[in-house]
C-alpha cells in the first residue's frame, strides 16, 4: 500500500515544481520557401517588426509580436505542405474591426 502513496506523492510535487518555473512564450518557427513573400506578407500586411537575426545568417527573418515574443521564419528549398490546422500559429488583436479594414484596403482575401 505505500507505492500508490509514494506515486502520487511523487506525481503532486512533480505537478508543483513544473508550474514553479513561470515559463512565457518566447518564439514560433515557420519554415517556408519563400522568405521574401511570406517576410513582407508579415511585416506590410500582418504589421510585424522585423528585427535583426543575431548572426545576421542568411535565410533568416526574425520579427517581434508583442515584448519579446518573436516569429522566425527560416528558409528551406522544400517544405512539406499540410492541410490541417492542428499546427498554426494564432494572433489576437484587440481592434478587430480595425484590422478587418486594413485588410479590405490591402485586398487580402480572409475569412
């Protein structure tokens, strides 16, 4: 009868010490082909600041989304497509109204 104590003894201070740590989203990674399409598509439409790669390495566009979260986009010959939506990357606005506009004026299609 002391395993079970023991486990779940073990498993609540596990639990506790993983929540401790106050972990925040630091970055996304999107491999895509075309660095320069998708990069202005997240920096003209999407409105995103590009900031510098810390190496300045080539096929490389880095840029912030809110503090210090970042979006990397990083350039491969191919990149396997997926139609599904179990991986994406979501960003929320507060003025949806306001970026609903912007993209009817830049006639980006949405839905």
């Amino acid at each position: 009868m002391k395993n079970p104590i023991l486990l779940v003894l073990l498993l609540s201070t596990f639990s506790l010490q993983a929540q401790s740590f106050d972990f925040q989203y630091d970055h996304y990674s999107m491999n895509v082909e075309d660095l320069t399409v998708t990069g202005n598509f997240y920096k003209e439409v999407m409105g995103l600041k590009e900031i510098p790669h810390p190496t300045n390495a080539a096929g490389f566009r880095w840029f912030s989304i809110h503090g210090n979260t970042q979006l990397h986009l990083i350039k491969k010959e191919t990149v396997a497509k997926a139609s599904s939506k179990s991986v994406h990357l979501c960003l929320a606005t507060k003025d949806l109204q306001k970026f609903i506009t912007h993209l009817k004026n830049k006639d980006i299609p949405y839905w």
